[in-house]
C-alpha cells in the first residue's frame, strides 16, 4: 500500500477485489442488478443508457396497430445521455428546488419540480382486486404440430413458432404480500399469434370453487382480509373464508387442492396449469370437439413444505419471482409442455358422467390422455415490471380462430368481468395499444378515440358499410381465417336462475383427489385442514366444515377433528366409489434436476479442490452451486455467495458439506439470532441448523472430508437421504440422483395409509 496516499489504496484495493469476484460470478451465478458492475466512485463521463441484461426482453416494437417497425426493443426505452424534462428539454440540476434565494421559499414557477413531483403522485394505478402479487416473462412456444386434426388454430400448426408473455400470480394477496403463501396461483399466457392474440387465463389448479360466476364477488370478498381490520393478508386461515366454502359446498374440491402441496408450489417453474374450463375446437372440416388445456411443467410438480413456506414469508417473500428471473438469467430456461384432453363434443356436453360445463370437476388422465401439443419456454425477463407485467391485460374472449367458448356459467362471466377490469385499471378502452398487450396482427377495428388512443387513425369512414374509404375495412370469411363463433344450437328452455342437476354432485370428485394422494400428502393436507381450521374464532365454522370432510373421508376427517379437539361427525350422504387418479399425486416419479440450486458449505480449511471440481460439475449438470462460508469476499479462489449470516436452507433444493466450520467471529447470539450459543459447539452453529432444517424438509444431504463430522454433531448420520462419500464428486452423483425425486419422503414415514 502506497502510505503516502492511503485513501487511494484503499479504494483500489477494494475496486481490485470486488472485479475479481465480478469475473468469476458474472458468467456463472445470477443476481447481478445491472447489466454492467458499478464503480465505487460516482460514474460522472456523460454516456448512453447502458443495453438490458442479456436475459431481459421487452414487447416487440409493434405500432399501435400492430404493424412491425424493424427497430430495436431499446427504442421505447429511454434516450441520450442527459437528463431532460419530459418534454426533452435538457437540465441542469434535479436535487434543488428553484428558490427565493438559498434559505429563502420555493417558487411556484419551478416548473421541472412540478412535473417531477406530479408524475411521482400519480405513478400508482390501481392493482387488480384479485391476481394482484405476479410475475411475468417473455417467452416462446413451439407447436408439434398434433393439435391439427381437432383444430384450424394456427399458432398449434407443426413447427409454428408464436412469442408469448406469462404472467404468474397468487390470487387472494395485494402487489405487497408474499409469494410462497398458500393460496391458488394464477398462469396467464398470452399467445401473440399472427391470427390475432390468444389468452390461455388459467390457475395452477383444474377446477374452481364456484360453478357460477355470480358468485365470483362472493368468495373473494370471502377469502380477502376481514373488512374491518383488513386481516389476515394473502391467506385463506380465517373465519369468512371458511363461513363461505362450508356453506358453498361446491367449493370442497377446489378447497382440497389448495390444502394439499398444490398450495404452496416450489417454483412456477414446477407448478402445473390448467385452463379450467372446457373449450370448444373446430378444424378446418368445420368437425368440433371439447377440450382441456393443461400446462405440464419439465421439471414436474414440486412444492415447498409448511414450514419452508413460512419461513420464506419472513426472508424472502420474492423467492418465487427471484426463483423465475434467476434461472432464466442462468440459462435454465422454465420449460412447460401444453397438452389437451380432447372429449366428443355431444349434445349432452358430458363425458364418463362428469358434466364438462362445471367448472368443479376434472376429467381424470386415467379416462382422457393429456396429449403434448407444443412446448413453452421463458427465455427472457422483463425489462420494466411496471410497463409489462403490471400492465398486460389478458382476457378470456381474446380467442383465435379453430378456439372457440362453451356454457360453463364461470366462463361465461368471466367473458364480461375482464374487459370491464382493464377500463378501471388501465385508464380507458385503448389499453390492448399499451405495448405488452399489442397484437401481433394487423388491426383494423373501426374503435376510435377515448383515453390515451395512441394510433392515428387515417380515413373519415371507421363505419360499415362505407364507400368514402373505399369500402375498408372488409369482412373476412373462412378463406381469411376468420374467426367462427361455432353455431352451437341452444336448447329451447325456459329463463331460470338454476344449475342442472349433474353440478349438485359436491362430493365425489374431493373424494376422489384424496384416494388419489400418496401417504405423505395426505397427512401434509390434514396437517393444512387442522392449521387453517384451528386459526378460525368460530366453533360453528370448524364443526360445518367437519361435516363436509366427513363426506368426503371418514379418516380425512377424524384426523382433523383430532387436532381440532372436536367430535368426527357421520357423513350425511354416501362415500362415492371413486377410481383413484394416480396422475393427481406428485410423490413416486423422478424428474430433471436442471435449474435446481445446490448449497455447499465451505471454509478455508476444506477441501477446495473437491469443492472446485463440484462447483464444476454442478455448473456442468444445468444447476446453480451457493457456496456457504463464514464470511463474504473469497474462500482460496473461490468466490462466496451466502455467509452463514445470510444463508438459509430454504434457499437450497440440496446441501453439501465440505468441511467443519469452526464458530466464525460473529457467530454470537447478540448478532445473529441464529448463532444462539457456541459456548460448547465445535461446529459454527447456523451451520448446524443449515443441515437441521434441510434435514427436516426432506432434502438430501452430503458430505465429504471433514464436512462428515457436521452430520454426526447433528445426528442425522444413517438416515435416509443422508449420503457420506471418500470425494465431493461422489457426493455430488449421491445428491443428485436423490433429488430426482425432490425429496426423502422415506425420512419420515406416514401414519395414514
């Protein structure tokens, strides 16, 4: 160090550093905020605005009218290098406020204060009642082509290659909640095919707690905080919430979803979506069928225990979205393939008995085959969540030709509900021209006018028929793809207000997904029913909505009770006799363990040249290593991600260790809650709870070297799913053929059959 000038040392020691980490993380582990590393010192060389991360996306740069423009996406970003008003003009200063001399008042006139301060007012619109916590991301789906005998849709055409935008979302939380809550998640995927823009709006769950959407106010003023007190957030653990779905009986099956593992998924990237409803196909034959969309996630179904789940809320409630945006940033790409479950298209609209217009009911894979129709891949983030994710507008009507709606009462009103939403949020009727929501096909609609028309419309006719602009725009017929409203014949009937008989089946199909779940999901729901019951005030609540688990399955519902405190009534109607599901369970199948993340804990007495080769390996096998150390900056060469101040098991889907860490300095319980006392602890430990509570989620744990004395100080040593290797590679296969299977269920084995 250069004493005559330290302060100048100093900083480019600590500039040097800080590069030599940005070199090793920058290609390898994401996170980084910017798509450049800052400088200590304040950037001051007028440049640019630096490119998006290499993983970000935008809308393309469509006109309003969905006319390509050949420029770059960065063209609706912001421009030059000096700071302007927002008319352009260029300024000097944005931290003082034109004043009557330096002490003296802040003049009226200063007008870039006023435009400043105005726009930060007014830079909130109003979230969405309901799916208002989402997250975004843009992507392409890839059609194989199988889907051509049922329908003339053109984006599902072999080889067909059509952008979309994924918006994932919790249902009942405000934009501010938590992402791993339990509750149902929304996946809304917005086609832009060159036939017009197609929403797929669906929920990671197949049906849904209303038949009729009339009552769609009902259960979310139901499941959204008390009124009163505007309590509790983003949760279902309540007394309206539970009020309303034992009264609402058809509410039993969707209700039985959301206490399972379904609930609380993993990631959006290992979470199932369905479309619901059943829609109606026609080909180019003019032949129809019915329909079931449904999302089939690469990775599988995975889901986050209870108390991952909790714990989550308090760390890290962004990990869903920071889960998404990571691993596309690390290049493991979120993959799903689309299937549909095509049924005859009878007057009956029904199939094996189960009615197809109630949208409480599945199909079971058992009865009608999923068959794969094309594959989705999110390959970019956005580049504004605000102009993308906050502002794409989906809706249930914005069908392409060869897709077609059904009866089903919910869809039906959901064909009204979404429209009238983007005029409240959107500030008016233009917002399919905000750029997210911009079709990828010429628009030629004769809408004019209204808050923020940001085409500019030439002629003076937008009426038909016309003959002052030459007749445009024409109508299209079967030869232009138009869209067909399929001439479905409507029975003659009277005008009621009523549900057929078949929907007053509110039973079989919950009994059904019971029979359906492996061992240790059903105790992972009982344990769901008996916390989310036992938060209610009201004994009357808990005791009606016993008596639908009784009529779904005696032992379902006597194991409640017990942890209730309360008597098991008798069922009131008969216990269907169901046919079990297997497809509905998640437990028993082995899945690619790409994007995963794997925590490895190390310090400068471990061995780190096994650790280099895992870290390797690890990399090389398409997932993520966090290196875990007592301290920030670098272990040898290596850098470090987490300290075991800042690590935490729920971060990691498997944990390696390396070495025995000794108690790091500040691993004191005035510091760090975690460190408790290490008056007789030769292991660090928060090291100790990192293999406890991984231990307790039913990861996989390994350990090589000295990390081996770790699982014996812990005693979870000779358990399964606990695996011990001569090297860090042995350790590395061991973990990972374990993880196929995303947990160690065998851990702890299930006291209900």
């Amino acid at each position: 160090m250069d004493s005559s000038k330290p302060a100048k040392a100093v900083k480019n020691a600590v500039k040097t550093a800080s590069e030599k980490i940005a070199d090793v993380l920058t290609p390898t582990v994401p996170g980084a905020p910017g798509s450049a590393p800052p400088t200590v010192e304040e950037p001051t060389a007028p440049h640019d605005p630096l490119p998006p991360k290499s993983e970000q996306g935008a809308p393309q740069t469509r006109t309003p009218t969905g006319a390509e423009t050949d420029t770059p996406t960065t063209a609706n970003g912001q421009q030059g290098a000096y700071l302007t008003t927002a008319q352009g003009a260029r300024l000097r200063d944005t931290d003082h406020s034109l004043k009557a001399g330096s002490r003296g008042p802040t003049l009226l006139q200063d007008h870039h204060l006023r435009e400043k301060i105005t726009h930060f007012d007014h830079e909130r619109i109003p979230e969405r009642v309901v799916h208002a916590r989402g997250a975004g991301a843009h992507g392409v789906f890839t059609a194989y082509g199988t889907a051509e005998g049922v329908t003339r849709a053109g984006f599902l055409k072999k080889g067909r290659e059509t952008e979309v935008f994924v918006r994932f979302s919790t249902v009942l939380g405000s934009r501010g909640s938590a992402d791993t809550v339990r509750d149902t998640r929304g996946f809304a995927t917005k086609f832009y095919t060159d036939e017009g823009t197609f929403d797929l709006v669906g929920n990671n769950m197949p049906v849904f707690f209303i038949q009729d959407a009339i009552k769609f106010p009902d259960i979310i003023h139901a499941g959204k905080p008390h009124p009163d007190r505007e309590i509790p957030q983003a949760q279902s653990a309540h007394d309206t919430f539970w009020d309303f779905v034992s009264l609402h009986t058809e509410a039993q099956h969707h209700t039985l979803w959301n206490m399972s593992d379904r609930g609380i998924p993993r990631s959006y990237r290992t979470m199932e979506g369905f479309g619901v409803h059943t829609f109606r196909l026609v080909n180019e034959a003019g032949d129809t069928a019915l329909a079931k969309f449904h999302w089939k996630p690469t990775l599988g179904v995975h889901s986050l225990t209870w108390e991952e789940a909790q714990m989550l809320g308090g760390m890290d409630p962004d990990f869903h979205r920071r889960d998404l945006y990571d691993a596309i940033e690390a290049g493991a790409f979120p993959e799903w393939e689309l299937g549909i479950q095509v049924l005859p298209d009878t007057p009956e609209e029904t199939f094996d008995g189960i009615d197809l217009l109630d949208p409480t009911k599945i199909v079971p894979e058992e009865l009608a085959p999923v068959q794969p129709v094309g594959k989705l891949t999110l390959n970019r983030t956005p580049t504004n969540f605000f102009a993308e994710t906050e502002q794409v507008a989906f809706h249930v009507g914005h069908l392409p030709p060869g897709i077609d709606v059904t009866n089903d009462p919910l869809l039906q009103g959901r064909l009204f509900s979404y429209v009238d939403t983007q005029l409240t949020r959107l500030g008016g009727p233009n917002f399919a021209q905000i750029p997210i929501n911009r079709p990828h096909a010429p628009v030629n609609d004769m809408l004019r006018d209204g808050f923020h028309q940001q085409a500019v419309h030439a002629g003076v006719a937008p009426y038909r028929p016309n003959s002052l602009d030459g007749g445009n725009p024409f109508p299209a017929g079967d030869d232009e793809h138009a869209f067909l409203d399929v001439p479905v014949t409507v029975a003659e009937a009277p005008k009621v207000r009523a549900n057929p008989a078949s929907f007053d089946d509110h039973f079989s199909q919950a009994r059904l997904f019971w029979l359906s779940m492996s061992p240790v999901e059903r105790e992972h729901i009982i344990r769901s029913y008996t916390f989310e019951l036992g938060k209610c005030y009201h004994q009357a609540i808990k005791e009606r909505q016993l008596q639908s688990l009784a009529n779904i399955d005696p032992e379902l519902c006597a194991q409640v009770a017990t942890g209730l405190g309360l008597p098991a009534p008798e069922p009131t109607v008969p216990l269907a006799d169901v046919t079990p599901s297997p497809a509905l369970s998640q437990v028993g199948r082995e899945w690619p363990t790409d994007g995963r993340t794997i925590g490895i804990v190390v310090d400068p007495d471990s061995d780190l040249d096994g650790v280099h080769q895992v870290r390797a390996a690890v990399f090389e096998a398409g997932m993520v290593p966090l290196l875990i150390a007592p301290h920030g900056g670098m272990v040898g060469d290596l850098p470090v991600q987490r300290t075991f101040a800042t690590g935490r098991s729920v971060e990691f889907d498997a944990l390696l260790l390396a070495g025995a860490p000794a108690p790091a300095p500040d691993a004191i319980g005035a510091r760090d809650d975690k460190a408790g006392t290490t008056d007789t602890k030769t292991v660090d430990p928060r090291v100790l709870l990192l293999v406890e509570e991984c231990w307790r989620h039913a990861k996989a744990i390994g350990a090589w070297d000295d990390g081996v004395a770790v699982l014996r100080q812990a005693r979870v040593t000779d358990t399964p799913g606990v695996v011990t290797a001569g090297s860090g590679a042995e350790a590395l296969t061991a973990v990972q053929g374990l993880m196929a299977a995303h947990r160690v269920w065998d851990r702890f084995p299930a006291t209900v059959a």
